[in-house]
C-alpha cells in the first residue's frame, strides 16, 4: 500500500482497542472503508491481525484484505472517531 502520497492519521486509541477485542474474539465484521482511489467500499470478514508497518497502522481480515486504518468509515455500524 502506498503511503508516500497521503501521509497516516493515528486512529482514536479506544478504537484501535476495540478492532483488536473483534480479532481476538474472532468476530464476524462488516466493515466500511476508502479504497486508494477514495471509493467507499463495505465488507464483511474477520479481523486476523491489527498491526503496525513503518509506521502505519493496518487490519488483515480473514479474506485476505488489508485495510490501513485511517481509511476506516466504520466497524459494525461504529463510526470511526476523528481524533485519538
């Protein structure tokens, strides 16, 4: 994932909190999100993994998809906070 281009905003730290309870829980998720080209995308998969990779926060679901985190909209109708 390019991150060069638009540079991350952390996500509220309860949230990130509560994507790693859905993962170890192994909870069913429908997740809301901006795809690269900003298209609003709506999924519904498991948490595997919530990580960090230079820097930049991400979620791999049990589909395979990796999500950065700030391009969150919402976990299971949650909105995603603005600010941590």
């Amino acid at each position: 994932m390019e991150t060069s281009n638009n540079p991350y905003q952390p996500i509220d730290c309860n949230y990130y909190d509560r994507l790693e309870a859905w993962a170890t829980m192994r909870t069913i998720c429908r997740i809301v999100f901006r795809d690269e080209e900003g298209k609003e995308q709506d999924v519904t998969a498991r948490i595997e993994d919530v990580y960090a990779l230079n820097k930049v926060e991400y979620m791999r679901m049990d589909n395979g998809l990796v999500i950065r985190l700030d391009s969150l909209l919402s976990v299971n109708n949650i909105p995603l906070p603005d600010h941590c």
